[in-house]
C-alpha cells in the first residue's frame, strides 16, 4: 500500500469514527448540561463547598465564577511548582523558576499548555499528576460550561439566569472527562504508551555506555491532553516521542481525542435548541476548514523542492519516519485548528506554505472544530455577526434563534472577535521593536518572523505549540506570553458571557418568511465566507511579511 493510498485511509476511518460518535456523545453532553438530576457524589461536593446545585446565576455572578476560580488555579500551580523541591515525586528537581512558574501556570489554566521549558527535566510526578494534569482537566470543563451558558442564553427568554457554572464545571468533569480518559488510558497503556513512577533509569546500550530513561505518569496525562485538547507533553518532544505515541495506531487514536468532543458539541448545541439542523449546519462549516486544511497541508508537505526533499520523496525534515507526511499533515491541521498544540512533528520545520496553514488555523480562532467549547462559542459568534450581515443586506432587523441581534448584541459579539488579533498583532509588532527578543529567533528574515507571529498566535488563541526555533524561555517571553495566554483566554469570555445574558433577557419572536433558514446551505456559505473576510483577512499582512514571503 502506498503513503497516498494510507493516508486516505486513515483519513476515511477518523471520519467514520468521529461520524459514530457524533450523536451519541452529543446528545449526552446535552443531557448532562440540562438534567435537573444530580448524582450522589455531586452533591456531597455541592455540600462541602457551599454550593446550591439547584440556583442559577446571572451572568455576572457566572462570570465572576469562572474568573475567580481560574485566579485561583493560577495561583495554586505557580505555588505548586515554587515548591517542588519540597515535595513527594519531585525526583531531586529544583523548584521551578519564577518567570516559567506564571508561564506554565497561565498556560495550563488557559487550556493552552504552551511550555517554554522540558518536561522529563523540569517537572516532578507530583507537579505532573496534581496540578498539570487536573488543569487538563477543569480547563476543559469551564470551555464547555461558558459554551453552555452561551446557548441557555438562545433558548431561554425573559430571564437573567445563564446556568449554575460550578454544577456545569462538576458535571463535565465526573460525567464526560473522567470516564473517557479512564477508558482511553487504559487502551493507550495497552499501545505501549509508558505509565508508571519511575524517574531516571540507567540502562547499558549496544555501544558499551549508560543512557538515563525517564519515565513517569504519561499514559493518564496524554489521554487528557487531547481529549480536553490541551496540548503539551510529558517529554519536550511531545507527541513526536515514542513513549508518549509509540506506534501509528496511537497516532491515530491521538487524533481522534482532538477532535470527539468538538465535533460532538454541535450536535449538543442542536438539541440544546430543539433543532438538530442547527447543529448540522455549523459542523458543516467546521468540516469544510477541517478538510480544506488536511488537504492543503498534506500537498505542500509532500512537495519535493530541494535536494534532501527529493532525495526523501517529501518534505520529511522534523517528520516522524513511523508516520509520514500523511499522519503528519492530519495530525498538525488537527491539532492547530483546535486549542490543541500537541504535535508528533515540528512544525518549524514544514514548508513555508505548509507552516504557514498551521499559523492561519489558529488565527481562525481555533474554530474548525476547535477547542473544547471555546471553539463552538467562537463560531456561534461568528454565527451572530454572519446573521447581521445578511439582515444588513436586506434590511430588515437580525434575528437568530428567534433572538434579535441589536446594537448591544453585536458590540459584545463584535468585541469577543476583536481581542484576539489585537493581542497577536500588537504582542507580534512589540517584541520585533526590540533588538534583544529578535535575538531570540533561530532565523533571520521572513521564517524569524515567522517564530514571532507563531508565538504570539498560538499563545492568544490558547493553542500551545510552537515554531520550536524560538528561545522563548526567557523572563521577557514568559511573561508577555502568559499575559496573552490569559488575556486571549478570559476577555472573550466576557463578552460571551456578556452576550449570553443579554440574549437570556429577551423574549422570543416568531419566525416569518423574511427570517434568515440558518440551517441551510446558503447560510454555510455565509459563515464560511465571514469567517474567512472578518477573521482571516485581519491577519493576511502578517502572513504576507512571514510565511507568504518565504514561500514565494
């Protein structure tokens, strides 16, 4: 079988798979989000903590739960790590710098899990098990509960209540995250994936000398990284080491955590609203980016222009040899059109065009099909403006979900959309003003810029991997990049949240002739065409001083 044939197979049995899935998981993230039943463990949790598991919140007291609750998940893992030397499992590893400590604090937290450091050589079992790995975990949650108070907001009328955020965050995490990652862990063990707490073995190799392996906790931190599409990795080579993804077939299954809750939740969204068609027609739009970015990624990839290229066959430099451009090229369009970051190949190393499709995913707004629930709330918004679009065009009043979009609706939407390329573009432009953060770039010219643009991209849009040619492990970096993780992560979450409770207090209309079928093949097109001109073209002078000029 040859490389092209594979690839398509592979391909074709992620599709299936994820099209398998797609109901069943949809319609129980949407029963778990709207039972009025709460399990047993719940609400002895609810007790312990205060918590009324039957209260909703309006969405200023749901917003400033999720603020102070990552506040102090912030908090916690920076102590966390300052500590280490102190601690169980620490291996004799040294307390974490103060500057990586907030870096990787923010990162975590924010679902980017952007690492300027290495983690066999940084970071403890326990700072591993105890504070990464749950902030894999809730990260996840509170995307899916600000996605949930989202659509409340479309299917409730008259009201100031958006949902209860802690009974959401529970719920994700007991019913949903934990018991997927449990099934999956077992089977990445069972692939060879490495799991136990060991730190340094010494073994003899064939040549005579000594070589230390480092093991630890991998198998439950990697199912978790991509099911709640974090990122990160055990090893600084993340998923590209063999003891995080030994084998094809784990690559595989990688992939297909990235993408099963994002490509369940529109599934979710159209139950929730009591109108599947919904659902369809946004998933439409993610599978069109999706596939359009495998397909592209994968011909610039497999392009033979160079004397290592065409002696290679392809483009195969910082490629896995185990999987090829094929897995690569599905692998990185997953992993960048969704909050994910994790890569079992350097993206650094791709071609011009084909490195610079992995930046243009994420400056979508890691939408297609995106982070877990920040990806489905980002193209709800988009959904929002594309509708004021065609009211504009024919003038009458916008309506969605039979919610009028206004003045006030429009400026949160209009906002959310907004901060994240300002913070890219305006973190990219600070850092090439000043001479010592260029003198961090491995390369000069467009590819240096390049690293720049990736890094602030990434970092905004709470994606996480990296043009690893960068030595971003520096005070000024860590600390600009986690200001942006944090900025990039909670300020469109106001506006969401913001639009939620605006949508919540409105009182539904009734659908006529002149109302825009959202559900249809010309609304597809119309998102997909906003998404491209309000979203894309913001950034495509960018593009054209990095990866368009190199490639050209």
């Amino acid at each position: 079988m040859g490389p092209t044939l594979a690839g398509w197979l592979q391909a074709s049995v992620l599709v299936a798979a994820l099209a398998a899935c797609h109901r069943p998981l949809g319609d129980w993230i949407a029963h778990l989000l709207t039972t009025s039943r709460h399990l047993r463990v719940e609400r002895v949790l609810y007790r312990l903590t205060g918590v009324d598991g039957d209260a909703d919140q309006r969405w200023p007291v749901y917003l400033r739960s999720v603020l102070a609750f990552s506040a102090v998940s912030v908090l916690f893992l920076y102590g966390f790590q300052r500590l280490q030397s102190r601690l169980l499992l620490s291996l004799g590893l040294p307390a974490v710098r103060p500057d990586t400590a907030f870096d990787t604090a923010a990162s975590f937290v924010t679902n980017t899990n952007w690492q300027s450091y290495s983690g066999e050589t940084t970071m403890g079992h326990l700072v591993q098990l105890a504070g990464l790995a749950v902030q894999n975990f809730v990260s996840a949650a509170v995307g899916i509960a600000v996605v949930a108070a989202l659509i409340r907001g479309f299917t409730r009328s008259r009201t100031d209540r958006v949902g209860n955020f802690w009974v959401d965050l529970t719920r994700v995490v007991l019913r949903l995250l934990l018991p997927l990652s449990l099934v999956f862990a077992v089977v990445l063990v069972a692939s060879g994936t490495v799991q136990n707490l060991h730190g340094l073995t010494e073994v003899h190799t064939l040549a005579g000398g000594t070589q230390s392996i480092p093991g630890g906790p991998v198998a439950s931190q990697e199912v978790i990284k991509m099911l709640g599409t974090n990122g990160g990795g055990f090893y600084n080579a993340n998923s590209a080491h063999p003891f995080e993804n030994p084998n094809p077939f784990t690559d595989w299954l990688e992939i297909f955590l990235i993408l099963l809750i994002p490509v369940a939740l529109p599934r979710t969204f159209g139950r929730m609203v009591k109108d599947s068609r919904q659902g369809y027609a946004i998933l439409s739009v993610m599978a069109l980016f999706w596939v359009a970015s495998v397909a592209l990624i994968s011909f610039f990839e497999a392009q033979h222009h160079g004397v290592a290229a065409q002696a290679a066959g392809a483009a195969m430099e910082g490629k896995e040899q185990r999987f090829g451009i094929a897995a690569s090229s599905l692998f990185a369009a997953s992993t960048t059109l969704t909050s994910t970051g994790a890569v079992d190949s350097f993206h650094d190393s791709f071609t011009p065009f084909g490195g610079g499709l992995t930046i243009f995913n994420m400056m979508l707004g890691e939408i297609a099909p995106g982070g877990v629930g920040s990806g489905l709330y980002g193209m709800l918004v988009l959904a929002v403006v594309a509708v004021f679009v065609a009211g504009l065009m024919v003038g009458r009043t916008p309506e969605y979900l039979g919610k009028k979009l206004g003045a006030r609706e429009m400026k949160f939407a209009s906002l959310s959309i907004l901060t994240t390329p300002a913070i890219v573009l305006v973190g990219t432009g600070l850092a090439m003003t000043l001479r010592g953060e260029r003198a961090d770039m491995l390369n000069s010219g467009p590819h240096g810029f390049s690293e720049v643009l990736y890094a602030f991209t990434s970092a905004a849009n709470n994606n996480g991997s990296a043009f690893a040619g960068l030595n971003a492990a520096t005070t000024w970096w860590n600390t600009a990049l986690g200001l942006a993780m944090l900025l990039g992560r909670f300020l469109p979450m106001v506006f969401v949240l913001a639009l939620a409770g605006s949508l919540a207090r409105q009182q539904p209309v009734p659908a006529t002739e002149g109302t825009l079928p959202t559900h249809r093949p010309l609304f597809v097109g119309l998102l997909s065409a906003v998404v491209l001109i309000v979203v894309g073209l913001t950034y495509f002078p960018a593009l054209a001083l990095g990866p368009i000029a190199e490639g050209l």
